[in-house]
C-alpha cells in the first residue's frame, strides 16, 4: 500500500510539471509569433534609472513620465523634446 502510495505521488508531480511544461511553451511560441507579427520595431525598452545624486526631471508626456538627466534635450523613452532649462539669476553673497 506504501509503494502504491509513492508510485501515485510521484506521477502526481510528473503530470503537474509536464502540464506546466506546456503551458510555458504554448506562451512562449504565442508570444514569438506575436512578436514576429508586430515587427521588431515596437519592442519595448528598458531603461535605466539616473545614478543616485543626479538631478532628474521627468518626462511631461501623459503616459510617459520617464526619468531622465536634467541636461537632456529629448525624453528617452518617448523622444519628446524639452524646453531649454531657463537661467535663473542668482545673487552671490561673500562669507567672511
């Protein structure tokens, strides 16, 4: 009965990682065709996060909102253009 037993378990956990198996195939060949479909134009990238310290503004565009360097002239992720940073006039005061 013990044997039985073990014999049952273990085609359980066969049966439960075939089907698993296959159902990461079936996505994965669904996702390529996908892919191949579309075009190789319309993958999304990733991109990184700033360096800690770094002044960053983000993106004005509704749906984006993508970090990006003070100093860009375009967002990253989406290209839209930013205003030139405007110069802001500051007074120095001499420390003695």
């Amino acid at each position: 009965m013990h044997a039985l037993l073990v014999i049952f378990v273990w085609v359980a956990i066969v049966t439960v990682a075939a089907l698993a198996f296959g159902i990461w195939l079936m996505v994965s060949i669904i996702r390529w065709i996908v892919r191949l479909m579309l075009g190789p134009g319309l993958k999304q990238t990733r991109i990184a996060p700033p360096a800690c310290g770094t002044a960053i503004r983000h993106c004005g565009r509704g749906g984006c909102l993508a970090p990006n360097p003070v100093s860009a002239r375009f967002c990253r992720r989406c290209g839209q253009t930013f205003a030139p940073p405007q110069r802001v006039p500051v007074q120095r005061a001499a420390v003695l």
